[in-house]
C-alpha cells in the first residue's frame, strides 16, 4: 500500500469518527486550477493507495466535472485501477457555481470511508457527490456525509466501457444523505438522494436520508429503476 496523509493526522479525528469542514485545517489541499480536469486521476492499473485526510476542491468559482476521476473507460477489468481508499478526506465543489461529481468511482475495490462529500450541484443536469458506472465492485461507503443535488449517490446511467459489466458488492452503511434546503426554489437541477440503474448484490443499512422535494423529478429517497 502508498499511504498519502496529512501531517496533521494526530489532530484529525481518530479512524471510525468523520471528518467535516472545521478539520481542513490540517488538512493538504489538492486543488483544481481553472482549466483543469479533476484534482486526481488514475492511469490504468494503478492500485493501493489510500490518501487519509486531504481537502479535494477546484479554484474559487471554478466549476469541475469531476473532481477526483477514478477509472478512465478502461474496457477490462483487469485495466482497471483497483484498491483506492479515501478516508477522513474532505471533498468539496466550489460554493458559488458548484460542480458536477466528487467522485467517480469507476475502479475495482473503492472505498469512501469517514469522509464529508459537498456542494455538488449543477445547472441543467445531473450532479452527484458519488457515481459509478464502470466498476465491478466491491464499493465500500460507509460513514460519510453526502450531498448531491441530483442524486447524492447513483450506480449506472451510461452504458459501461466494459461489456455487461454490472456494479456488484456495494455497501452503503452509516452515512448521511442530505439536500440543504437552501436549494429549494433554486435552478440547481434536484432529483433524488440515492438511486440504482446499474447495480446488484447491494447493502444498504443504518443510513439517514434528509431533505427532498419534487424538482427536476417527482424526488424520490430511494429509486431503483434499471436502465442505461
């Protein structure tokens, strides 16, 4: 394993206890200058490597599609860049124009532990603080604060790279899905707080699920509704 971590980390909440802004001060910062695709990107193939307590964001009122990019449409799995763990990090797009996704988690064992997920919102189309459409699985989320306007959380959406290839082996266990109702009457496109399109051998346990409306959808909790 690579281990890249804060030099703070004894002043960050101990393992199992989730981070949330007021610890980004000892925190790195990995941040997207205007112009720049995400803060991290994986080749193919990369693996092992878990990045504890870091402040992932774009430059002030930069608006990123992806802010950290796991997976680059590799068209195997063997491809895929597989073990990539963050724990106790803080991701977060910008206030003002928001971004598109935290996280795309299309890699082979991923993990999203402890972490605070926020501000991610667009205009006219789907946002997620986590998405995957192109891993195999297993996915560990467990313990995180998740916003999204669109969905918090979504599995599918697009046809995967790889042929047939369903996310498989999800645990989403112990964290918190929330919609600020700031949001309500805004033009951020709102549609539900966790939704399936593509996914099987699914755990969902012991989450809390808070605040939504109809908006861009009727505006579901919970939607499963298989499709690309």
């Amino acid at each position: 394993w690579i281990y890249i971590r804060s030099s703070n980390y004894a002043s960050l909440p101990a393992p199992g206890n989730r981070v949330g802004p007021a610890d980004a001060a000892n925190m790195p910062k990995i941040v997207v200058s205007p112009g720049g695709a995400s803060a991290l990107n994986t080749q193919s193939g990369a693996h092992h490597y878990r990045l504890i307590g870091i402040e992932f964001r774009p430059a002030a009122g930069y608006f990123v599609n992806n802010l950290i990019s796991i997976g680059s449409s590799e068209t195997t799995v063997a491809a895929l860049p597989n073990n990539i763990f963050f724990d106790r990090c803080y991701i977060h797009g910008d206030p003002a124009v928001g971004g598109r996704r935290g996280i795309a988690m299309n890699g082979a064992a991923v993990a999203i532990i402890d972490s605070y997920v926020s501000d991610f919102k667009e205009i006219g189309a789907d946002s997620q603080a986590l998405w995957s459409g192109n891993s195999p699985g297993p996915l560990k989320i467990a313990n995180n604060y998740l916003e999204g306007a669109a969905e918090n959380v979504m599995f599918g959406g697009a046809d995967p790279s790889i042929t047939s290839l369903v996310p498989s082996d999800i645990e989403i266990r112990g964290n918190y899905f929330f919609k600020p109702l700031a949001w309500i009457g805004t033009s951020w496109t709102v549609k539900n707080l966790l939704e399936f399109k593509n996914a099987r051998r699914v755990l969902v346990e012991g989450n809390r699920f808070e605040n939504n409306w109809p908006s861009a959808q009727s505006g579901f909790a919970i939607l499963v509704t298989p499709r690309n």
